[in-house]
C-alpha cells in the first residue's frame, strides 16, 4: 500500500486493528473520501488530518478523539 498511484477501497478497514497498525494504515492514506451515514452522497474528500481538524461527519469524529484534537 505504500508505493504510490494506487487506489483502494476500504470499508471499515480499522475493524479488529490493533491501535498501533491502525496509527499505521492512517499514515498510508493520503487520501479520504467519505460517503456518509448510509453512503449514497459524498460528504467530504480530502486528507486525512483535514477530516480530523473538520469534524464535520462521523467519520471525522472518531480519529479526532483517537488523536486528541
């Protein structure tokens, strides 16, 4: 996942990480779209650190408090 020009889809790509690979896969992503509560309608694309300094979706949210802004 590191080498560069890739895309990947990940749907709750977190679920059952232990925090440190999660700390890890976060600093593979430079890239975030999310679609929302229930898909259907893109409600940010940015990166990841962007997400978290928003705070405007849920997604968004929970990093945050994982990095304690």
């Amino acid at each position: 996942m590191s080498d560069k020009g890739g895309v990947y889809v990940l749907d709750e790509p977190t679920t059952g990480l232990h925090l440190a690979d999660v700390a890890h896969l976060l600093g593979l992503l430079d890239w975030r779209v999310d679609s929302g509560h229930d898909g259907g309608r893109i409600v940010f694309a940015g990166r990841p650190a962007d997400l978290v300094a928003a705070r405007s979706t849920l997604t968004g949210e929970h990093p945050a408090a994982y990095v304690g802004t």
